[in-house]
C-alpha cells in the first residue's frame, strides 16, 4: 500500500473514518506522504531552497503521475511549505478516491433532510489499524524498520499524530532518532511539515 494511503488510515478512525487531526494537520501530512512517494522514486528532492523535480516519465500511479506533473509544470522552484498548502487543499479527497479505487474505502452516503453526508469509511477495519500497530509493535520491540515505516513515523510526529496514539518514546526509542537516519530530502519534507502544521495551529489558538 502506498505512504500516503497508510498515513491516511492512520489519520483516520479505524471504523468511522473520522479524522483524528485537525483538517489542516491532515491536509498538510498527507500532502507530505504524496510528495514522500515521489521521493522514494527519486522524482523529487525537497530541499532548503524549494522542491527539485526531475524530467522522467511519471509513475504508474495515476494520483503521483498528476502530482508529479503538477510540480513539474512549474517553471521554477517553489518552497516545500508552498507545495505543502497547495496539495494539502485536495489530498485529503484525493487518497481517498484512490483507496476507494483499490478497495481500501468505501463511500457511504447518509441522506438527511435537506442534505447528503458523505463519508469514506474503511472496508476492513483490520487492515485499517494494521499501519497503526505495526509501527507500534516496531518500536516496542525495537525492531528495525524500513524507510516506508520511518516516514509514516516521522509525519506521525510532524503532524501530531503520535501525541494522539501516546507513542512519541515507545521504551525509550524516539520517534527523532528514527527521523535522524533518513535522507536529508526525507529530514527535509519532515522538519517542514512538522513547521507548516505548528504554524497553522498556532492561528487556531
């Protein structure tokens, strides 16, 4: 299952579907595991001075296709916070079409008297908590992890997900030292998202 895709469980109640974060935390981790995807596929490099982007043929995935063709339609380099905001707008909304796609969500519609809610529920509630508890049960053990794992874990701290969860030192490994070993371009898309969603809570208090 994609980053992204395994962050959006995790931001999510594992039966109801309701956000755990505040929307604009949520926007802004998600965005981050969008853009954590195309690292991985060595697409794009965040950096101090903006989001690099490299000319290649985009990836099979339809919604990292489009955000790489997004980044790559820009003339110049933009702030890894601009394409934090920019994506974080739809990202929510877009995994989720993705992950309805591939059987991970389905959309439940409740009719009410003058309106429609609708909602992306998890199909499985196992496989919705499985990221959650692997990472957890990592840590407890000490266990190494791959990347994947290390960047779900390093959003989770970013965005203040591991507050939530109560596992920011699980027997005293830190969720730091796990961000510590990553690429800088990861270090990067982390320290950034972690400032993007302080910043906005700090307007809402």
């Amino acid at each position: 299952m994609p980053i992204a895709d395994e962050f959006y469980l995790m931001t999510h109640d594992d039966v109801s579907g309701d956000s755990r974060l505040h929307a604009k935390a949520v926007g802004f981790g998600l965005a981050a595991a969008l853009l954590a995807e195309l690292c991985l596929l060595d697409l794009v490099r965040p950096a101090a001075e903006g989001v690099a982007v490299r000319n290649a043929p985009p990836p099979p995935d339809a919604l990292a296709a489009r955000v790489h063709g997004q980044l790559l339609a820009e003339p110049t380099l933009h702030p890894v916070r601009d394409w934090l905001a920019y994506l974080g707008l739809s990202a929510e909304s877009d995994i989720a079409v993705r992950m309805t796609a591939a059987g991970a969500l389905q959309l439940v519609e409740t009719r009410r008297l003058l309106s429609v809610q609708r909602r992306y529920m998890p199909v499985s509630v196992n496989d919705a908590a499985w990221p959650t508890a692997r990472l957890i049960g990592r840590l407890r053990r000490q266990e190494d992890m791959s990347v994947e794992d290390r960047i779900l874990a390093g959003l989770a701290f970013a965005t203040g997900l591991s507050t939530t969860f109560a596992w920011d030192d699980v027997r005293g490994r830190s969720l730091a030292s796990l961000i510590a070993v990553l690429d800088e371009p990861l270090r990067v898309l982390i320290a950034e998202t972690e400032l993007a969603v302080s910043k906005a809570v700090a307007k809402l208090t």
